[in-house]
C-alpha cells in the first residue's frame, strides 16, 4: 500500500502537539500472524507502524502491506466510527 498514509505528514506537525498525542497512545507489539482488528469490528483506532510490517488481509488474502511510518485505521478513527472494512 505505497501510496496510503506515510510518516512524512508528521513532520508538519508541532513537538508539543506530538508529545499530547503519546499521552492517549498505546504501544503494541504483535506476533506473526496475530489480528490487530477483525474485519466488522467497530473502528475508532489508529494504528502507526513503528516498525515490522502489517498484512492488510481481506477473507484470508494479504492485499497490501504496511511497513514503518505508515498508518492503519485512518478512515474509521477520522472519518466514521465504522467497522473496519
């Protein structure tokens, strides 16, 4: 997924803005294989890939990866509050 969201917005964005942003974070490190979220779970989050990668999987085919920098979730955390697709 090249052309989804990228860490280079952040360097638009204000340190101090930044460090309130860490205050509602919360860090997770998954294993191989492990689910972040299931397809029709209520959204809301976002995730931001530190580093790793994370399979974009749609019924059991990888569609896409997302490597360091890059973000998850950005359209139900901002735009809806809807399943994730």
């Amino acid at each position: 997924m090249a052309d989804g969201p990228s860490a280079s917005w952040l360097a638009h964005v204000s340190d101090g803005v930044l460090e309130r942003a860490v205050d509602h974070c919360q860090l997770f490190q998954l294993e191989p294989l492990q689910v972040l979220w299931a397809t029709g779970e209520m959204g809301g989050d976002l995730a931001f890939v530190r580093d790793g990668q994370l399979a974009v999987d749609r019924d059991g085919v990888v569609v896409g990866t997302l490597g360091p920098g890059e973000l998850a979730g950005e359209g139900s955390a901002f735009f809806s509050r809807e399943p994730h697709h």
